[in-house]
C-alpha cells in the first residue's frame, strides 16, 4: 500500500492531542476499567516508517510486557465544513443529527473492525487494565465521506470516484500507569477506480470505511508484531 507522505507540524501534533484530551477522563477517574488516567508528559522520538505518514514512540518502552489490548472508544469528527458542503452540491440535506449518527456509526465500525483484525493476527482484546494490556487510543478526524443518498424521503442517486478519506490519529499507552508510549498517524483515501464512477449509498460508504479501517488495523498489527513476541 503506498503511503500517503503528510507533513506534521508540531502545531498540528498538539491539534490532534488536544482533540484526544477532550474525551480523557479527569484527574483521578479511570479508563477503561481500572486503568490511570494518560499522562501526558512524555518522551517521543520520532521513527522512520514505511506505512504511516508519521510515527513516534518512546525509545525506552518495553512492549514486551503487553500480551493483551486494549482499545477506547474513537474520537470522530468530520472535516471543516463538510455538512455546508453536502448540502450545497446534492439534493439530500444533511442534518446534525445525520452527523452524530454516522460519527457513532464510525466510531462503533472502528471498534468491531480492529477487534476482529487484532484477534484474527492473535491478539487478545481486553476490556480491564492491568500490567501486560496495552491501551489504545485512537481519533478519526477529517472524516470526508459521500453523504448517504436515503438521508430524506426524496433519494436521490450521488456518484463518485472517490469514496471518502479520513486521517487517523492513535496512541498507545501503558493502561495501568498511562504513560503515552508512542502515536502515529495516517490518512486514507478510498477510490472506487481510476475513471470509474460508482453509485454511492450507505451501503458502500460503511464497506469503503471497512476498507479503509482494516488497513489501519493490519498497520497496528505489523508495528505490534515487529515490537514484541507474538501472543
């Protein structure tokens, strides 16, 4: 898979980190099921990396000690002005509400698609925090997608030769003490075919994002692969 080459500023880097503090719990609580809180004074190195657009880990990690994984529920947020957008170039209106439901329906593919993938390559994925989970951490933003063509009563037909793209941001980190080990990101675009238009609905905009996350998953997989002893 070729990578898409994006430039992260370190404006952009602390961007995505604020858009994950927002869902952190506060001081105290814990996440998921008996883990601390993230801390977030860190000690990232860059790495060079051949699949994602940017990667970061602490050079002193011992993955070594995760067997099994854990991974929070995905940040969603579409892309500037994306509702405007859809509703000024089809005849299906866009409505907030149609905006949180396909955030949650995202959100929700994430967690089943990585799920599978993670326990097809041999991975156990845990709810509960202990010394050898690690946590996963994970918000899709930028999220462009064809709007469904059954948002309203009137349907209307929407074609495309491009399905969507979203930029995936993750960190992992160690779920009992919640020291941030190491993030990365990366942007997808599903393409229905060079010249070729395809009809889009709901139906091929969740098996488009399917696509799109199962290579991120399989992205994980490799980097956990490489970094420790298969479970």
């Amino acid at each position: 898979m070729k990578r898409v080459n994006l430039h992260f500023s370190s404006t952009l880097v602390t961007a995505l980190g604020a858009l994950l503090l927002a869902s952190v719990p506060v001081h105290g609580e814990e996440t998921p099921s008996g883990s601390a809180s993230p801390h977030f004074d860190e000690n990232l190195v860059p790495v060079e990396s051949t699949t994602v657009a940017m990667a970061f880990i602490d050079p002193n990690a011992d993955f070594g000690v995760f067997k099994r994984i854990a991974l929070l529920d995905p940040t969603v947020a579409f892309r500037a002005n994306w509702k405007r957008d859809q509703n000024r170039n089809t005849t299906s209106r866009v409505s907030a509400k149609d905006m949180e439901r396909i955030k949650s329906d995202v959100a929700a593919l994430f967690k089943t698609v990585f799920t599978d993938r993670l326990e097809a390559a041999g991975f156990k994925v845990v709810n509960g925090a202990a010394e050898d989970v690690l946590l996963v951490r994970a918000a899709i933003i930028d999220l462009d997608i064809t709007a469904p063509d059954d948002l309203t009563s009137g349907r209307s037909k929407t074609f495309t030769t491009s399905a969507g793209s979203a930029t995936l941001y993750m960190e992992l980190y160690d779920s009992l003490s919640g020291d941030i080990l190491g993030r990365a990101a990366d942007r997808q675009t599903v393409r229905q075919g060079k010249g070729r238009l395809s009809w889009s609905n709901r139906v091929t905009n969740k098996s488009d994002a399917q696509r799109m996350l199962r290579r991120w998953a399989d992205q994980l997989i490799t980097f956990l692969k490489s970094h420790y002893n298969e479970p």
